[in-house]
C-alpha cells in the first residue's frame, strides 16, 4: 500500500510539475487536455481507489465500533477536508483559480460517506461502478450552474477556472471500487503488514513516500514552482 501510494505520489509530481511549465512558464504543453488530463485522471483515479483500501484494511484492524468508529472516520475526514478549505483560500488569495471541490475535498467528504458502506464487498462494486458511469456521463453534458452547491455533483458554475476539480460523481465510485478490493484482499485480517526489511527491493523507496502522502501533498507545489523559478524556467509574476 505504501508503495502504491509512493507510485501515485511520484505521478503527481510529475503531472503537476508539466502542470506549472504550462501555465506559468509559457510552454504548450496542454496539460489540462489529451493525454496529461488523461494522465491525471489516472492518477487521481489511483490516489482515491487506494483510498478505498485503506479504509477496509482500517476497519479490519479497529476494535471500536458504532458512534465510536463513525466518530474516528468523522474526524480523519474532517480534518483531510480542512486542509482543502486551506488550499481553496491559499488560490483564491493568489488569483490562482477556484478549487472548491479538489481532490483533498472528495477525499475528505469521501472518508465520511463511506461509512455505511465499509463492509460491504460486491455492493461496493457495483454501486461504485454506476455512480462513476453516472459521474461521467454529467461530466459529458458540460453542465453549467449559477450556484457552487452543485459542484460536487459534476455541475460547475461557467467561466469559472478550476485547476483541481474532482466531484463525488463519478470519483466517490473509484474509493467504493477500492473498498470493494480492499475488503477482499485485506479484510478480516487475512493479509497481515509485511515488515519494511522484508518488502520487495524496487518497493522499499516508495514506502516513506507513500506513509507520507498527505504531507507530500501539501508541500510539493511551492517547491516545485520555487525550483521552477530558481532555475528561470517559469516567473512568479502572478505574485
């Protein structure tokens, strides 16, 4: 798992790495279309399935249960979505585009929706499977609203930038695809943590990488824009 997270860690840098050479350094690259928004997708797609599994391999390993248990996924989700609301000011601030609904704000709303559903096995499948076909023919219609309340059913307001814009339909439907695996593979304990000495060689790197995503996650854009500045490849004019 660590090491997945690591892949993901290591394709989001590199997507949003082209990401900041497009859109603040002046090379078209055309990051947010063709093959890198397909890039992206797959990536963000990645992070929210392994999200998924984590939460089965969590409740399998929990002895809380009840208002107890929903109260730990509240708070892990809760706090996920606060650091969202903090990067929606941070870009607002620095007239960098609206993200009202990124990947931290499914992520964080997710982790809480999916509580009645955690130990659910083919449900999980099938349900996650119809909200992303569902999510993705809305996305199709390019629906438009005055309202932001929409956003998180795949319905934005117009001429609106959004530099990260993952909405529950269709993205809820990949974490309940993950915990579907997730409750499979891992649930109930039968596959038990493999110590950090004994992992495969070519998974040993990845593994700080992924136990340290969500810090990762939140620092690696100012460094990368900074390396990107320090070495004249892009200006920080929109400062």
């Amino acid at each position: 798992m660590d090491a997945a997270r690591g892949v993901a860690i290591i394709m989001m840098i590199v997507y949003h790495s082209t990401y900041d050479l497009d859109t603040l350094g002046g090379y078209d690259i055309q990051s947010t279309s063709g093959y890198w928004a397909l890039f992206a997708d797959v990536t963000a797609g990645l992070f929210l399935f392994l999200v998924g599994v984590s939460l089965a391999i969590s409740r399998a390993r929990t002895t809380l249960m009840g208002w107890r248990l929903f109260g730990k996924y509240l708070a892990r989700g809760l706090r996920i979505l606060a650091y969202g609301i903090v990067l929606t000011v941070v870009f607002l601030v620095l007239g960098m585009g609206v993200v009202a609904f990124g990947i931290l704000h499914l992520i964080g709303i997710s982790i809480i929706l999916a509580y009645p559903f955690l130990r659910l096995r083919f449900a999980n499948l099938v349900l996650g499977v119809l909200i992303f076909v569902a999510g993705q023919y809305i996305l199709a219609q390019d629906l438009y609203s005055q309202s932001f309340w929409l956003l998180p059913f795949g319905v934005v307001p117009e001429n609106v930038i959004m530099p990260d814009y993952r909405p529950l339909l269709p993205w809820f439907g990949v974490v309940l695809i993950g915990l579907f695996f997730g409750n499979v593979v891992y649930g109930d304990g039968r596959r038990p943590a493999i110590p950090e000495d004994r992992a495969p060689v070519l998974a040993r790197p990845l593994g700080p990488l992924g136990r340290n995503s969500l810090s990762i996650y939140l620092i690696h854009q100012p460094i990368i824009i900074a390396l990107l500045a320090a070495l004249g490849i892009v200006s920080l004019n929109f400062l």
